[in-house]
C-alpha cells in the first residue's frame, strides 16, 4: 500500500519520545509518501509561492530538527530491524548553507569563530541535479546528491531525546552515501518501532565541515518500510549504490570510527565466514573508513565496502 502524508504542524515534531503518538500506522512493505520542510521549518513549492511557517505539534521547549512522524509499523518489536528504502527523493527549488559566527570546534580550528556568519542560498535544479549560487561576483555551481540527514526510530529510553546526536538507533546520521536506492537498517528498541524522517540534504562532503549541508525541502520523498525478525543489530547498517556501510557514533570521533570499524569487520567476519584477524586485514584492503560528520556534538564515522571489492 502507498500511504501519503500532507506538510503541515499536526505531523511535525522535533524530538524523539516513545510515548509521541503515532501519526500514521503502516504494514511492513507498505510505502509512504511525503514533502518535508527546509531546515528553518518553512516551505515553499516554487518561485512565485510564498513561504509557509510551520511548528512542532508537541511544542517541545528545545530546538530540533523539523521531522515527520512518528510511523507506527505493524508487528514490530525490540530486537527486530526496520529497513527503510529510499525509493525516490526530489529536492524542492531552493536550499541554504551556512559558516561562521559561531563558537563549534571547527570554526575554533579555523579561526572563523569572531568572523560574521555568512549565508549562501541556493536555486535548486531537480531535472539537471544541480544547484546554483553567488558568492560575490561569481556564479558557482555543485552537483546534487540528495539524502535524508535525519531517520531513526525510537529509543527505549524514556523522555525527550533532542535531535541533533545520532544515536544507536538512528536518527541525525548525515552520511551521503543515503542517497536515492539505499537501504537504512535501524534497531527497533520499542513497539511499533516509531519511525521519523526530516532534514533533506540537497548536497553535502563527507564530515558537513560548515556545519550545514544544502539544506533544502524535499518535494517529495518516497520510502518503503519493512521488518525483518531474522536480523540483528547493535547499530545502523546500510545497504547503497556505492557499498555496504557501517556506522560509529561518538563524542570522541576515535570511538566512533573504532565502532564503525569494528561493525564492518564484524560484517565481513559473517559474509565470508573468517576469522576477525583475517576479517581485519581484508577489510584494510578493500574499506573505507570516514568521517560522516563532525558538527552534531557525536561525531559520526561510516566503513564502506564497495560491491564487488571481495570476490
């Protein structure tokens, strides 16, 4: 079945709690349909619209990303693994980025803390995949390559759980690889699994250095949600175009690159049945281990094994 949910406040919340009552309840396999906000909870659909504001239903008194859910999956339990399929994702006309001003560790680095904050906003092509911006006198463009930075379930944890840390059961991972034909596969800690999805990415580097991407709404995106009982997960995992992707989460990028390391050794440990010494030292053939991000107080790393890479 293809469930379809319209923009507006009654489905938009901007933490993660279990006790959020579910805005829609799907099938495992169902699809659902959807438009998401830009980053600044506005939205508009071309040029000549103007922008519409939108809110948080919960009211919740911290800042947070706009995100669309929960979704409530039939039949799903702790222990169990939700996969989330991008089928289709349409970046809407405009996107905006930012750097400097503020006090984050790499504008520290770079000495751009006491610098003015400086904003680009982009016009967005979806046909061509390319957006287009002015950067004084100059015209400059980049490729697009749009992805959800923003998908995760529930945590079983009680309370409210702010937006911008990923955590072991997803949420703000940020990883590019998640792109149009990637498969997120998520820990599912509660009932229902209690799925939510924001915070489109109309293009972005590995480690999101500004701190932003080209953050942008998404007119459409097109996902399909599916259980399965026979898997199990300590962390995110993600099947993409470019490979098999693992994920580590930490304050300390180090752990987060040793647990993305060690869940992709573990992963090929399983795949081609070898030991974790002999996993280890193919997967130093073949890996790529990287920063996904640096700017959301836990930093993220991701190990990627290309298709093919081990015959």
């Amino acid at each position: 079945m293809i469930h379809q949910l319209e923009l507006k406040t009654e489905n938009l919340h901007r933490s993660f709690d279990h006790s959020y009552t579910p805005i829609l309840t799907v099938n495992s396999g169902d699809t659902v349909q959807l438009t998401t906000p830009d980053i600044q909870w506005g939205y508009s659909k071309s040029k000549d619209e103007p922008k519409i504001q939108l809110d948080s239903r919960e009211q919740e008194d911290v800042k947070g990303h706009p995100i669309i859910g929960p979704i409530e999956i039939k039949g799903a339990k702790p222990g169990m693994v939700l996969e989330v399929r991008t089928n289709n994702l349409m970046p809407g006309w405009y996107g905006t980025n930012w750097a400097g001003g503020t006090s984050a560790w790499q504008n520290e680095k770079l000495n751009l803390t006491n610098e003015e904050k400086i904003q680009l906003d982009w016009e967005l092509d979806a046909k061509t995949m390319t957006g287009t911006t002015k950067v004084g006198n100059r015209e400059l463009h980049v490729g697009l390559n749009p992805f959800m930075g923003l998908m995760g379930v529930a945590p079983a944890e009680p309370g409210l759980h702010t937006t911008p840390p990923p955590r072991r059961v997803g949420g703000n991972i940020d990883c590019k690889e998640l792109s149009r034909g990637s498969s997120l596969f998520l820990p599912i800690e509660v009932d229902g699994g209690l799925f939510s999805i924001g915070d489109g990415h109309a293009a972005q580097g590995d480690g999101e250095v500004s701190g932003t991407a080209i953050e942008a709404p998404m007119d459409l995106v097109d996902i399909t949600l599916t259980l399965h009982e026979d898997l199990t997960l300590n962390m995110p995992r993600a099947w993409t175009p470019a490979g098999w992707v693992t994920f580590g989460f930490d304050e300390d990028l180090n752990e987060a690159t040793s647990t993305a390391l060690d869940e992709m050794v573990q992963f090929i440990q399983w795949l081609y049945d070898v030991k974790k010494t002999e996993a280890t030292a193919l997967a130093s053939t073949v890996v790529d281990l990287r920063v996904t991000q640096v700017v959301n107080g836990v930093k993220g790393a991701h190990a990627v094994l290309p298709h093919g890479a081990i015959r």
